[in-house]
C-alpha cells in the first residue's frame, strides 16, 4: 500500500499587522506621488481644490480654507500677499518692542475696511487677515440672511494694549501676557446696520440658557460669534466668563477656543 508523502509544512501567513503596514505604506506612497504630481505641477487641479494654492480671499470658504489661512498667518510675507488682496486700506507699521512680552512684529494700522471701525485698531498681520474672512465671509452672508442689509460698522474695544489675560499691567511673575499685548486681539462689542439700527453684545446678548435665544437682536450676534470660530484662533464671549459680557474677544495665535 503507497503511503502518501509527508505534507510539506505550511509556510505562516503575514501577519495582520504587516500586511497592515504594508497597505499604510502603499497608501502613503501613493499620497505622497499624487502630493509631488500636485506640487510640482504635473497635475493641475483647480486652485480651490489645492491645497499649495494661494489663499484666495475672495473665494467662497471650502474645506481648505482653514487650512490655507493658517499657513498664511504663520509666513509673513504670505500673510501680506493675502492681505493686499482684501481691498482693505493700512498702513504697515515697524516692528517694536514695548515691553516684557509686549510688541508686534508684522503689523498694520487698519485704516479702512468693508465697515466702518471708529479708531483705526493696529494689528498684527494674521489678525487682519482673519478679521476680513470673517467680516467678509460670516458676518456680513450673516446679516443679509437675517435683515436683508448689510453691516455698516462694527464696534471695539480696542486691540494693542501692553497686559496680561487679568487686564493687569507689568511683567507680573506666573502672569500671561493677553495676546493683546501682541495685536493678534480685537474686542468687539457691537454693530451697526445699512439702516442704522445698532446692535451689542451688552445688550443683546442672551444672559441666561432660559433667555430667548428668538431675539432677533441676539441672532445676528450668534451668527457673528459662530462664524468667529472658523477664522479665528480663539474666541470667547459672555458664555465665557463676566470679564466679557459685554463683547466678544477675537484671538489669532495661542490655543483653540471657541466660548
């Protein structure tokens, strides 16, 4: 009687884990050709679509916008680039030094905008880049939606100001310095329509999670402080604490927030 041969041992399978990194390696490849192709230009896409591309102020926010914006605000001459296509009016300010913490470094005076500002706020050169997304792209769509005009003028508090997150003065031990006291900050505390109807955050705010959030004067001021949070690094309102009940405090730079 033939025996059968010996069955050969079966050689072991791949692991699930390398054929995992296989596949992450093959995909990443595969991201990274398809990156150069974009890059280099071998591979045209249109510019909203590529995320190499220029920000384009004017273009209707997509997916990369934030994107782009941020890598605008952390390359100053980017920055300006993006800034001269506003149509907004300033004038560009020398570096300085103010004290402990305090100064700006690629700053404009804001002299005129798409509204009217009262004192011409000096900012640095991301804080003005944002402050037109957001006039342009959020609060005046806003507006038109809500009231069918647009917003004339915006109310503030004021940007520059050499002080800590306290309102304190001076190089005070274990203090942080507002980023204020960089002019990446503008506190607004109002707005003023087409018609002439005026609108604040004092006011108009809801105070309580029982207030009517139907206020028509309230909902302007909502849209203003959600559409805040897309082009801005920080943002923090009356639901934030007292200290800013009566506007809101806009922030390029440091952490996330959105209050």
């Amino acid at each position: 009687m033939a025996l059968d041969p010996p069955e050969r041992p079966a050689e072991p399978a791949p692991s699930r884990r390398r054929r995992g990194l296989l596949v992450t390696a093959a995909a990443c490849a595969v991201l990274a050709v398809g990156a150069w192709a974009v890059a280099t230009g071998i591979v045209e896409i249109p510019e909203r679509f590529n995320p190499w591309a220029p920000l384009d102020v004017a273009a209707p926010p997509n997916w990369l916008t934030g994107f782009k914006l941020e890598r605008a605000r952390r390359e100053p001459a980017r920055c300006l680039g993006a800034l001269a296509q506003t149509g907004m009016q300033y004038d560009l300010l020398p570096d300085r030094v103010t004290g402990p913490g305090c100064g700006f470094k690629n700053a404009v005076r804001l002299r005129s905008a798409g509204v009217r500002l009262g004192t011409a706020p000096s900012l640095s050169c991301p804080m003005a880049l944002s402050f037109f997304m957001w006039e342009h792209h959020a609060l005046q769509p806003a507006a038109r939606q809500r009231f069918g005009q647009p917003v004339a003028a915006i109310e503030h508090l004021g940007s520059y100001a050499c002080r800590n997150v306290n309102r304190g003065e001076g190089a005070v031990p274990g203090a942080s310095r507002s980023r204020h006291a960089t002019a990446d900050a503008l506190d607004v505390a109002g707005l003023t329509l087409a018609d002439g109807r005026r609108i604040t955050v004092l006011q108009a705010w809801p105070r309580s999670s029982a207030a009517s959030t139907d206020d028509p004067a309230a909902l302007p001021l909502r849209d203003a402080h959600r559409g805040a949070c897309r082009f801005f690094n920080g943002v923090l309102g009356p639901d934030y604490n007292a200290a800013h009940s009566d506007h809101f405090h806009l922030e390029t730079g440091g952490y996330d927030m959105c209050r």
